[in-house]
C-alpha cells in the first residue's frame, strides 16, 4: 500500500484502488511507480487468483498528468523525444505486466477513464462500468496521439471506423454508449459495482490457475493468429491440462457426484 495505490488481498483476489482522486486519480510519478512495483510483486505472487483495478472517490483514471508535464516543459525538463522515451518505456512495462498477468483482471470504471486511463480500463480482461463512468480518448486535443496500448485495443472492441472516430472528435461517451459499441460489459448502479466486480472476480477464481492461464494467453492472440496456428496452441494447452492433477482430481469427483476442488492445483 502507499499514498497513490491502495492495495488489499481477500481469498487469492488483489484489490487495487487507485488513491489520488483530488487529481482525479491522474498517471502521477507516485501512481506510476506504485503500479509498477505492485505489479512486479503480482507477478511473483503464486497464491494470485484474480485482480481488481479500480479507482476511488467515484474516479478511475484521468490519465496523463497533464500539469506535471507542463512544469516538465517551464523547467526545462523536457528537451527532445530522448526526454520522454524513458517515461513511454516505463509506461509499457507495468501495462505489460498487468495486461499479461495469468490471472483475470477485472477494471471497474467509476467515474472518468480519459486519456491513458481509457488505456489502462482496456487492459483488463473485463470491464464493469457505473452509470456515472465516462470514457475520452481527446489525446489529438492537446496535440498527442493515443497511449496506453489504445492503438491495439480500441480497434479490437469496437472496429477501426469508430476507434478512429473517437480518436479524431476526442467525444466523451457515457456508460451507456460504451456497453453498447462493446468497450464494457455490464453497467450498473454506483454503489454495486465494486460488489459486482469482487463477485466476478470469485467465480473467476473458481478453476484450474494453469487452464486458465494458457486459455489467457491463447485468447489473447486469436485476433491476429491464423486457424491452424490457434488449432496447434489448442492441441499443446489441453494435452497439458488433460494430463494435470486438477483434471484427473475434477473427474474423480464429478463421478462422485462431489463439488469441485477449486483450490487443488
């Protein structure tokens, strides 16, 4: 836990809470770094089941801190694209980490997800919205192009057409809006979303840690990748998980007639 980054564990499930929402919750250095050591300390952990990524105080994500970046420009700090590399590449490396986590990510946007934190709401694996979220993607508007890994998931949900066009008008969408052209899945009440996304995130828990991640991992590259090719990821995965503990311990119990062991590896 820091200042910037709440974080809590309940029965394998991370809760992460984004804490800065007087900055509506903006990609300071603090909330920077907080994401990427509690990311890196994620990554190792084996009791992992699920996460849960949300904000605080009715905020997701602002996203870039855009009166850091002009201090950055009045002092001098930046000079040239040598100057921001750096930041970019660091940027990329929690995202990474969060987006390849082998566990189920859940974002749930209350409030405003703008900017590179539409980027960081897309990363998960599922995203629960509020009635009162919105999502901006205006990074033309202040004469930027689009973050967070934008340009690969955006298109992906709701097609090149209306990527672009969000890109280009830099609109706001409501809740409403966003559910219906695909960039979340359920919108509810303010007050159940956390709730929602916590009951999610159990039954999410409730399987096989390796078949669930190599379903992960092969569903995320079932865009890009070619029949044959998925057909032989399939074929890898399952003589994997049709050969581990979990499955045979599933079947002696299924014939049992008993509830599954969720928690047998």
């Amino acid at each position: 836990m820091t200042d910037a980054l709440n974080v809590t564990r309940e029965n394998g499930v991370a809760l992460l809470e984004m804490a800065e929402p007087k900055s509506r919750n903006a990609l300071s250095d603090a909330m920077r770094q907080a994401l990427s050591d509690t990311l890196h300390d994620l990554k190792a952990d084996p009791d992992l089941r699920a996460v849960i990524l949300t904000g605080s105080e009715g905020v997701f994500c602002a996203g870039g801190d855009l009166k850091k970046m002009l201090a950055n420009h009045k002092a001098g700090v930046v000079g040239g694209a040598e100057d921001i590399l750096p930041r970019m590449q660091h940027l990329h490396s929690w995202l990474r980490a969060l987006r390849d986590l082998p566990v189920p990510v859940i974002c749930a946007v209350d409030g405003p997800a703008y900017g590179a934190g539409l980027g960081l709401a897309l990363t998960g694996d599922i995203i629960l919205a509020s009635e009162r979220a919105t999502f901006n993607a205006s990074f033309c508007k202040v004469g930027a192009v689009p973050d967070g890994n934008l340009f690969y998931s955006l298109p992906r949900m709701v097609g090149l057409q209306r990527a672009r066009e969000l890109f280009y008008t830099g609109r706001t969408l409501n809740a409403e809006e966003a559910q219906r052209i695909g960039i979340v899945m359920e919108v509810v009440a303010p007050d159940d979303l956390l709730p929602r996304a916590k009951e999610m995130a159990a039954m999410m828990t409730q399987s096989s840690p390796v078949a669930f991640s190599l379903t992960k991992s092969i569903t995320a590259r079932s865009l890009e990748t070619d029949s044959e090719t998925l057909l032989s990821l399939e074929l890898q995965a399952q003589a994997i998980c049709l050969t581990s503990a979990y499955h045979k311990d599933a079947l002696d119990r299924f014939t049992q007639k008993l509830p599954p062991r969720f928690d047998f590896q």
